[in-house]
C-alpha cells in the first residue's frame, strides 16, 4: 500500500491574559471552549490515559487527543482526527490529490482503508478565545471539503 507523509500544523502564538485562553494543559477549559461555540464536547481518556475530547462538526464525530503530555496531564498541544468508515474503502489516489491539495488537514488511510483527516494544532503555553476559534473554523471548513472530497455524504 503507498502512503503519503504529509503534516498539518498549526502554530498558534502564546497570549498573556490567562483568563481569556484557551490552554491544551487544561483539557475542561478546552470542552468548555468548544461548548461556548455550540459544539458539544465531552472529556475522555485515550489509550494511553490521555486526556482526549469528543466532538462533532459537518456532521461528523471527531475527537481531539492531547500531545506533549507529563503524567497524563500538563499537555502541550492537540491534534484534530476524524476517520470516515466507508464500505468500499478509498483509494491512494484520492488521499495523494486532498493532501496535494488541501493545507488544512492531512489525510491517510487505515488498513481497511478508511480515510481519516488529522489537524495538528500547536498551543503550547495557551491562545486567545479568538484564536482558538479560528483554528476550529478551518478544522470544520477542512473536513466538510474532505467529505464531499470522499464522497462520504452522497
């Protein structure tokens, strides 16, 4: 199977108002965040005792793991990762042209073949409200233009 190793990175600058921030080191206040955009958002745990958010836009369920993690906590920065399960499965070429393609969001595909779009997005240290938004508005932009690139909702 080829596959492409492509990055999606965000770097999002540090604020100083910790009040009005949006910090992966406080993975309640990152929910809470999403709540105050209207998504809804729940905290879990991944695999590895992380914490990790589920979400959803475009209609899609997503989750959002942490990264740079000490002892489960403390972490440093999020990645954004939604995977699509398609019957049929797609192929290489598809995910070749989005990541040729697209800025936001590398896709890859898993061993059934099903396409996932990750975000990465650097925050170490906090953002803005403001700018935490905006790096969700072009996550939600980015994967509705992934499905209709999939095909996943006709």
């Amino acid at each position: 199977m080829f596959r492409i190793a492509v990055c999606s990175l965000l770097v999002l600058g540090s604020v100083q108002a910790a009040a009005q921030e949006v910090n992966p080191a406080d993975p309640e206040g990152v929910v809470t965040a999403l709540q105050d955009l209207g998504y809804r958002a729940s905290l879990e745990t991944d695999g590895v005792g992380d914490p990790m958010i589920r979400t959803a836009t475009s209609g899609v369920e997503y989750n959002i793991y942490f990264y740079g993690c000490t002892n489960n906590s403390d972490c440093e920065d999020m990645r954004f990762l939604a995977g699509l399960d398609l019957k049929q499965g797609i192929d290489d070429e598809t995910i070749r042209a989005w990541n040729e393609n697209n800025l936001i969001g590398t896709a890859y595909v898993d061993d059934e073949q099903d396409p996932f779009l990750g975000f990465y997005v650097v925050t170490t240290g906090g953002v803005s409200k403001e700018t935490f938004e905006e790096a969700v508005d072009l996550w939600s932009r980015s994967l509705g233009r992934f499905l209709e690139h999939t095909g996943f909702n006709q």
